[in-house]
C-alpha cells in the first residue's frame, strides 16, 4: 500500500468512504470488488480509534441474549462462523470459562438454558466448542488461581478472537489491491453540499496542508463517533438518536492458562472479559456515557480501579495491583439508541441513517457483524447510484492475506524459510499469523538485512524487519502507528527508551525524517503513561 493523496483528486469516484475503521474499511473493500470507483481517506491512521480499542472477539455476545437480542446474537454468530473459515489465519477459536459463584446474579440453569441456545444459534459449521459444565473440583484443578470462597462450579463455551488493528488494516490493503484510492493522514474538514444533496468532501492532507476536493456520487460517513459532528457542520441535528459510551481496557501479565474468562459483575449487571492476547490478559470493558471530543479519550484512573477492583472479586489473591498495569487503551461506542436506559442495556444493532441525500451514515454495530453491515450499506449505496452492480462477495472471497495452499503447509514451508533467515521460532511464527501471505515481502526485508532479525524487545516475538515492512508496505507514518497498531508493542510490553530509540531510527531513514520530528516521535512515545500505552520517562 502507497500513500497517494494526489489522487483523490485525480478523478471523481462513484463511492467515497469518510473513515478508515473497520465499517469503512469493509464497505470500501465490498465496493471496489463491484467494480465502483472508492475512495477511502481516514484522518489519522488506519484503526486508529474504536476499531483497534474493542475486545478483540469476533463472538455472538453471549450477554445480548439476557436482553433479548436473538437477532443480532444469530446474525453476529453466522459471521463468527463465516469469518472463522474467510479467515483461519486471522480469527482463531478461543476457549471462555465462566466461573459459578454462590448467590451470583445468574444462576446454574439459567446460564445453562443460555449457553444451549447460543450453541444452537451458531448452527452446525462452529469451528468452536460447544458449552461444558464443569464441577466445583474441576474449576479448582483447572484454574487454581480462582478465589475459592463460593465457587460452585463453572461452565466452558467456545468463541473467537482477533487482533482488530491487523483485521482492518488486512481489508483496507484488500480496497486497495481492489482498487480504490486509499490514504490516511487525510482528514474530511467539510462535506460538499448543495441543495440538501452531498458530492463528496474536502480532504486536507494532515502531512502537507495541502486540500483538495473529492466528488463522489454517493458519500459513506464512516467516521464512527465522529460521524454526527461531521453532518452537524451543515445542518444542526441532522442526525438523532446516537450516543456514545466509553470502555476501557486494561492490558495484565497473563493468567496461568490459555483460557479467557467471562466474570458476572455482582454490582452493575455488567460482564467482565479476561482475554489472553499476545501472551498477556486483557481485562474489560467499561461502559459509560461518553460527552467530551472522541480526541480526548483515554482511560482515567477510575476506569483503572473499577476493573481492578472487578477482576480482584473472582481473583482473590492473586488479583493484580495498579503497578502490574502494564498498559491501556479506551475505544468509544457508538450506539443506537437513546439516553436513558442504562448504556450496556442499548442494542449494539446496526443502523443506517441517511442524514442527506446520496450520503449513507452506519450507527451501532459490531467489529463481528462490519462485513454483513457494510455489504448492506453499499446495496444502498449502488440503489442510490441506480447502477447494476453485482452483489457483495465479500461472503465468499478468502481474506487478501490468506495464502493459496493449506494454511498449515504453507505454515510449515515458511517457518523453514523464517528460521533460515536467523528468527527464532516464536517470532517467525507470530510473523505467520499476522502477515499471512505478505510475510514473504517481511522475510525479502530480512534477506537483505539479516540484523533486522534482532527483536524490538527483548523476550517479545516482535522483529526490527517488522518495522521496516509496516513503513514500506503497511502505509504507517509514525512512531505510534508502528507500535501501537502495525505491532502491538507499546501495548503489550513497556519498552525501554533505547528500544523506541531504535525503531525510531528505522523508520526515519524509511521516511527522511529530520533528527528534530525523530526525537518528537520517540517523546510521543516515552512521554505518555505507562496506562495509555506509554514509556515511563525515566525508562
Ligand atoms: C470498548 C469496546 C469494546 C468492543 N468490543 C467488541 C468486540 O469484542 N467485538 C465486536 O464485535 N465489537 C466490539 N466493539 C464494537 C466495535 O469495536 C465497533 O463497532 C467498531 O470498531 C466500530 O468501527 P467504526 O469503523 O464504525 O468506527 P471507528 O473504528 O471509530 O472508525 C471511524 C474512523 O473514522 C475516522 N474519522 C473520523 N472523522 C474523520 C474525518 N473527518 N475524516 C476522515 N476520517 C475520519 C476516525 O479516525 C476513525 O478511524 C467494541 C467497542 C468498544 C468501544
């Protein structure tokens, strides 16, 4: 992927897409496969705001069946299914426990009668085991480190998880390889609008101040919480009925299992995910209102001892302590529905609203059920076009980065190759996983410079050649976007000044920084709290 934001302006599009997250990264991918013309521009990176920030499940959303919401459960089940088999190499079965407690808000039977239903809702092509009960003794052989005092037994259920930054980013190099015009760093500052009808929008270049107008005969307004703010510009409550809540995550060392849990909150009908991801926990969500700038999102110290406070209920003593937060991350929702009821009781159901003529704006919804939801958005978008254009294939097309062959015969061709080249063997096979195909551009880097094999930090399967690539091939354009979200090292480890240093000098020979940008970028990094993904200054 090259960033090209001179041709946004080259030509006019059928279709332009407002946000780079993954409603707008699918709907632009479903598009460009039908043969429209998309553009795609995002404002700061790809992924960059609730679309890295989620749980990172691609589930059914067991607790939407208390609502009910059979609905929105089956359909989310049918793409974790469908996902599951586009995707093997990106969506992989996750195992969840669910720990029993005495005078727990729901009981035995009543969670058995759910976990039947939501086995029976996701059909027979699971690729996830179905709901096991699991006694008193089990749950203690099992998971040991649970607080004991009141534990009557458990359940198992399957689900799946991702790793959401990479999942985007993998459709956006889709729309692009499609097709369509795809740059971030490039910001929507206003719509064009006349006559209550809208022809695209002007797009200034965050990198050179430079602005351009973009026409395009339908509009996408994919900017997630942004979205109202964007149509307010022109017309004050344009839009209704959308309100944004916050969550928070916070990122622990890992449990002793490969297991995530689901933790009924006895104090707020909430449920609390510990998910094992890149061998460390995950530990969320928060749920509430949300009124400042989605610019302004970060987890505050209450988010930290709510969840805290929450895992310490089931954990007793080997709950985690405010020092062992080795990172967080806070995404905002945008939901649906009304204020009023209580933000977790709002559906998480898709809406398409169309605030003007020829533009289409997605309200709600899920990171499971995007690629269902965007094929529905661009139906509208080609019946607004009036054109004949085939249906969406995005149900049937294997992801751009799944290899040809067999995915674990490719697996093990590559690890020979990847081994070769001087990674050890948990590095070469997190490179498998989160390149797919394109890993053979990683490895060419490597066969070049065979120092690059060195790992970002020490004891984490990250690899300096990864940083190259993300510059090179992945569109990053700072510290952040490589660290954060092309690999999750600013996430999931706390790395030394010296580290940031050395990937700071990579990528500003791959870019031309000047030495005065370079050290901005690693103080962007360092400078930060440990619990927003940052270095500790004095690292
Ligand atoms: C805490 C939390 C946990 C969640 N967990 C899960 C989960 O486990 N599973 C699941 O299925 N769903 C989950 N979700 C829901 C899921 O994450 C969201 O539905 C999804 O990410 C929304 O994607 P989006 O593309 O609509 O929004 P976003 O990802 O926010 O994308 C909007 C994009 O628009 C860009 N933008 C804004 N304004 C402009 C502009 N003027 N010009 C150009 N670009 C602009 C932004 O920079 C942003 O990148 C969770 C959500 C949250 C908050």
């Amino acid at each position: 992927m090259k960033r090209e934001f001179h041709r946004l302006s080259e030509s006019s599009f059928d279709v332009l897409v407002i946000g780079g997250g993954i409603y707008g990264a699918w709907a632009a991918y479903d598009a460009a496969l039908r043969g429209l013309s998309v553009a795609l521009v995002e404002k700061n990176d790809w992924a960059s705001a609730t679309s890295s920030c989620s749980s990172k499940l691609i589930h059914g959303g067991l607790r939407y069946l208390e609502r009910p919401d059979f609905g929105l459960v089956r359909k989310s089940l049918a793409e974790r299914s469908l996902l599951g088999r586009l995707a093997p190499h990106r969506v992989e079965p996750l195992r969840f426990v669910l720990p029993l407690y005495a005078g727990g808000r729901v009981g035995r039977w009543r969670l058995k009668a759910g976990l039947a239903l939501y086995d029976r809702l996701a059909g027979r092509r699971r690729r996830v085991e179905r709901h096991r009960y699991l006694s008193k003794a089990s749950m203690a052989r099992s998971y040991g480190f649970l607080d004991a005092h009141g534990l009557r037994g458990g359940f198992t259920y399957g689900d799946c998880v991702t790793d959401d930054a990479r999942f985007t980013l993998e459709i956006v190099s889709g729309a692009d390889a499609a097709g369509a015009v795809a740059v971030n760093r490039a910001r929507v500052d206003a719509l064009l609008e006349s006559g209550g009808r809208i022809h695209g929008a002007r797009v200034l270049d965050e990198e050179s101040g430079e602005s351009v107008e973009v026409r395009a005969n339908v509009t996408l307004n994919c900017a997630g919480p942004w979205a109202s703010r964007l149509v307010a510009d022109i017309r004050e409550n344009a839009v209704s009925g959308v309100r944004l809540t916050k969550g928070v995550h916070l990122v622990l060392p890992a449990l002793p299992t490969d297991d995530a849990f689901l933790v009924l909150s006895p104090l707020d009908r909430r449920v609390i995910f510990f998910i094992p991801w890149y061998g460390r926990t995950l530990v969320g969500t928060t749920d509430t209102d949300f009124s400042a700038s989605p610019d302004q999102i970060r987890p505050t110290p209450a988010d930290v001892t709510y969840l805290l406070d929450e895992a310490g209920r089931v954990l007793g003593d080997a709950a985690w302590r405010e020092s062992d937060v080795i990172s967080g991350f806070a995404g905002v929702r945008t939901l649906a529905g009304a204020a009023g009821a209580s933000p977790s009781a709002v559906s998480r159901e898709l809406r398409i609203d169309e605030p003007f003529e020829r533009m289409l704006m997605p309200v709600g919804g899920k990171f499971t059920s995007a690629r269902a939801d965007a094929a529905s958005i661009v139906d509208r978008a080609v019946a607004a076009l009036g054109a004949e254009s085939p249906r969406s294939v995005t149900d049937t097309l294997p992801f751009p980065w799944l290899p040809d062959e067999g995915l674990r015969r490719w697996e093990g061709r590559q690890l020979g190759r990847g081994l070769g080249l001087g990674l050890d063997e948990p590095a070469c096979l997190a490179c498998l996983g989160r390149y797919g195909r394109r890993v053979e551009a990683l490895f060419d880097i490597l066969q070049q410079r065979r120092e690059l094999a060195a790992p970002i930090v020490q004891g984490f399967p990250f690899c300096l050649a990864e940083v190259v690539y993300a510059v090179r091939h992945e569109m990053a354009r700072s510290l952040e976007d490589v660290l954060r979200r092309r690999i999750p090292v600013a996430l999931v480890c706390r790395p030394e000044a010296g580290d940031v240093q050395r990937v700071a000098l990579l990528v500003a020979a791959e870019l031309g920084w000047s030495n005065e940008r370079r050290r901005a970028e690693v103080a962007s990094i360092v400078a930060r709290e440990p619990r927003e993904g940052g270095v500790p200054e004095n690292a």
